[in-house]
C-alpha cells in the first residue's frame, strides 16, 4: 500500500546555503503531521518541496507512491491541496467564487461547473460554516473567516493530502482553536492526511498526531509527545521553558530574562 507522502535523503539549498539536508521521512494515511522548528529552518521550503513548486537539489518525493515529477500540475492538484498564511486577496472575488475554483483539476476543457462540482462546493462551505456568507466578497471578512474559506477551498480540491502554512498566523486565541477543530473534525472525517507548519507548539500538542521538528538542517520526526519535550524546544529555540501539565496534555511557555520566574526555571 502506497503513502501518500515520503521524502527520501531530499536536500535543498538556496543558492550557497543549506536549508534541507539528507531528509527522510514518510506521512501515513489520515495522520496529523505538525511542521514545527525556528524561523529560516526550511518549514515552508519544505511544504514547497511537497506541493511541486521547488524542486529538491537530492532526493525523491513520492506522492501516493509516484514520483512528484511524474504528476501534471492538473494531476498533482488532486493529490495535494495547499491552504497559504492568510492573506487579503487582490481581486473581490465572492467566498462561492473562491471555493470554486478548487473545482478547476476537474473541469472539462470548456471550464463549465458541474451538478457534482456545486454540490461538492456546497458541502466544503457548509463543514467550514462559510455557507452564511457565500456572496460576500472575500475581502469584506475578517482573518479568521477568510481563513476558513480557503479551507473551505481546499476541502472542496479533494485532494487526500492537505497542506498548511502557519494557518493561524496573525488570529486570535477564539480562531486559533477554531482553525484546528475544523482541521481536526476534517481529518477524522474525511481521513484527510494533513501537514500544518506552525509556530504554535501547544496548539500542535493538542490536535496533531505526529511532530516533525527542524533545526540547523538536522530534524527530530516522532510521536507528538516524544518529540516535543522540555529539553529539545530549549535547544532548538534557543531559550528557556516552562513546561506545564494540563490533564493528560502538557504545555510550553517560553521565559525571557525578565520573566518572574526566570530564575526559578
């Protein structure tokens, strides 16, 4: 049975510097991987490497057992859907419009939508509760529903692998955690394989499966709870941390040197 993402000895560079090197690693079926590491650690390289939009200067990528370079961009795209950091789109396209276009793999040469295209369409606003506002212009909402629409996008791709760049950048903690159930409720209904790149360990800890974490071209792949652990965040990140027990989870907390319990720590 092929995996729907594997990564063998794939080493990247920009120009002269080594951003990726020997890296091997495999997603299986339905898992939550989470993409976490210090800033210019590869993260969204990485992701890139994934989609098809760089090219690795080593290694293979396979996607459900194909080499990437085998697929057509049409192909491609349904296998893999990509939700980017938020952003304000150029053009006020409609949310309806939006999702749409994540129907474009699929569309004959004439470009027309089908009954099946609009009712996938349909479902993908209605699971990221963007159904209310589908005739508004895009540009009208604020992060974190915009955010969902682009899920809702990429939901409506159905591509089996799914894709994040920092999802939750510049939200609030209600859309924080908001962002994460829907991605959560996603994979375990629909068995959707999901790669979120984040910041946010604690979110991480949370939702995700598994944990890939990057740093100075090395990289830790593991159980969530195995790979983030008190002593790797303090010397991949480069500070020290508080970490805390809630229930049967656990959390970080950065300390500066002006924090109150610095010296304690």
């Amino acid at each position: 049975m092929s995996l729907p993402v594997e990564i063998e000895n794939v080493s990247f560079a920009y120009g002269p510097q080594t951003i990726l090197q020997n890296m091997s690693f495999a997603v299986e079926t339905g898992q939550f991987l989470a993409v976490a590491g210090p800033n210019g650690a590869g993260k969204s390289t990485l992701l890139n490497l994934i989609c098809g939009l760089l090219q690795p200067q080593h290694g293979r990528i396979r996607i459900d057992g194909s080499d990437i370079h085998s697929y057509s961009v049409k192909a491609l795209a349904r296998k893999v859907a990509v939700v980017r950091q938020e952003f304000v789109p150029a053009f006020d396209f409609t949310v309806a419009e939006v999702v749409a276009m994540a129907r474009t793999p699929y569309m004959s040469a004439f470009g027309f939508e089908s009954q099946d295209d609009r009712e996938i369409i349909a479902r993908a606003l209605d699971m990221t509760e963007t159904s209310r506002f589908a005739s508004r212009p895009i540009r009208q909402l604020s992060g974190g529903e915009r955010q969902r629409v682009f899920i809702a996008r990429a939901l409506a791709q159905q591509s089996p692998v799914l894709l994040l760049d920092e999802p939750t950048s510049f939200l609030d903690f209600k859309h924080q955690v908001g962002i994460y159930d829907l991605l959560k409720d996603t994979q375990r209904q629909t068995g959707k394989t999901i790669i979120a790149v984040t910041h946010d360990i604690n979110l991480a800890i949370q939702y995700c499966d598994r944990a890939l974490l990057i740093s100075d071209k090395n990289y830790h792949l593991g159980d969530i709870n195995e790979v983030f652990v008190r002593e790797r965040i303090e010397e991949v990140f480069g500070v020290i941390a508080f970490e805390g027990a809630i229930e049967k989870g656990k959390f970080f907390m950065p300390l500066g040197k002006f924090a109150k319990d610095h010296k304690n720590s």
